[in-house]
C-alpha cells in the first residue's frame, strides 16, 4: 500500500506531520478485529476495505487529523464489525 499525497496532522499537534499510510491504518483495523476475536481472513477483509474507503476519503484533502482517520474509519468498519468499531474509535479513552 502506498503513501498517498495528505499531510496527517498528529494528535494534539505534538509531533511533526507524516504522510498517511494506509498500511498503518490496515495494521491498526486487522489488530482490532483480531482481538475482538475475528477469523483471519475476516480481519484482512474488513482490513482492505477500510483502507481503501479511508483512503478514497481523504484523496482531496490536504491534510487530515489521526482524528479524522479515526472517526471515518470507525464508522466504516461499523457496518461489518460493530464490536470492532467500537472498540476502535473508543480505545484511547477505553485504554
């Protein structure tokens, strides 16, 4: 998967922008559905589809926050994992 042209702005702003990876975001959403207890090809599929809707999302954008990601990405994955939805957009304040 590769870089595409956006600026994501860290959360908070304390570290310096970095380019959106959308293997960090597949890593992420195939972490999360495994720990919820997905089969692995579950958790690559529901994976790759967030990546490319995330991505097709931001194309047009400049820049995005990790919040951004966060949010889009959990309301993608809802429809097909709602377990995992949630635990994905509620993590940091659940960790």
């Amino acid at each position: 998967m590769n870089s595409l042209a956006v600026d994501v702005v860290k959360r908070q702003g304390k570290r310096p922008n970095e380019p959106f990876d959308p293997g960090k975001l597949y890593a992420s959403i195939y972490a999360v559905c495994i720990s919820t207890g997905s089969p692995d090809g579950l958790a690559h599929d529901a994976a790759t589809t967030i990546c490319s809707t995330v991505a097709a999302w931001c194309t047009n954008k400049p820049e995005i926050t990790t919040t951004d990601i966060r949010i889009q990405a959990a309301l993608a994955l809802k429809p097909l994992h709602p377990d995992a939805a949630y635990l994905y957009k509620h993590h940091k304040t659940i960790m």
